[in-house]
C-alpha cells in the first residue's frame, strides 16, 4: 500500500473509533513524522470519512483536458464568428472550456481582438489586404478627380477668386 492510502486507512480507523480530527492529526504526525500528511490534509479525509466516504484512493481532480484541441480552438472560431458580439464568458459556456483558456484561444491561436464590443481579426488575410488597397486607390481617384474638376472651375473664374494670400504682403488682397 502506498504511504498516502496507509494514512487514509489509519484516519479511517480512527473515524471509526471515535476520535476527533486534532487527536487523529496528533496521532498521523506521532507515527509518520516527517511523512505525515499536513494537518488540511488530515482533517479533509476525517471529514470525508465522516461523511460516509469508504475509498482511500483519491479521486481524480482534474476533469477537464489540460491542452486545448484542435477541435476546440476550431469550434471557438466558428462560435465567435457566428456572433462577434459575443463575451468571452459565452463563448466559454458554450464551448465547453473555462474562460481563461477561451480567452487564451483567442488572443493567441485565433489572433483575435476586441474591438467596439465586436471580435475582430487582429492580422488582416491576404484577401482583405488587397481589398484595403484597392479601396484606397479608388478613393485617391476619387479625390485627384474632384480636384482637376475644383481647379479647373478656378481657372474660369479667376476674376471671381477672392481672398489669395502672398506671406510676403502684410494685408490680404480682395
């Protein structure tokens, strides 16, 4: 038997005879020394013992997985895109993940942002780059045009340009 059950049993006997949990303590750290368990320790198996407990093994502890899968960080995407107004907490539940970690998936597997209570791609996709380019040239065309069409209209009626400025003159001419 290992040490940690042979401790179990022994707090177990003594649940069984009566004793209090400070006297089972004392009587674990007589016996065991140095290897005893520690005193919260003690008194969490006395009380589970109380409680009905009969097993000396422990129960596992960890139930969730400790690396987050493909499928998950998948799934969260798909989630997310499905609502972008999501909060982190909602996609956590419907995901099945603990907040952290869904808010780990995010910011670094998926590079995603919070943004105006939307979650936006933090790296632009090859495709929406060239979208950005060619949106801004169409503007710049846009503004070169309107400009040609002010400047010439000007041309036509310099007579009726009011205000010029000369930064040499101390008054402005009209």
């Amino acid at each position: 038997m290992k040490l940690k059950e042979e401790q179990r049993a022994e707090i177990r006997f003594c649940v069984r005879s009566g004793m209090s949990p400070s006297v089972t303590y004392a009587r674990i750290l007589a016996i065991h020394g140095q290897n005893a368990l520690s005193k919260s320790s003690i008194f969490r198996w006395h009380k589970e013992f109380c409680d009905g407990r009969t097993q000396l093994k422990d129960f596992d502890h960890n139930p969730h997985p400790r690396k987050v899968t493909r499928a998950k960080v998948e799934e969260v995407r798909r989630t997310v895109l499905t609502d972008k107004r999501q909060s982190v907490a909602h996609v956590a539940r419907q995901v099945g993940l603990s907040v952290g970690s869904t808010h780990k998936v995010l910011r670094k597997k998926l590079q995603m942002r919070k943004r105006a209570a939307t979650w936006i791609p933090h790296l632009l996709t090859v495709p929406q780059k060239q979208r950005r380019v060619d949106c801004a040239r169409r503007s710049l065309a846009r503004l070169r045009a309107r400009n040609r069409l002010f400047m010439s209209s000007q041309a036509m009626n310099r007579g009726s340009f009011v205000g010029t400025h000369n930064p040499n003159r101390t008054t402005c001419s009209g």
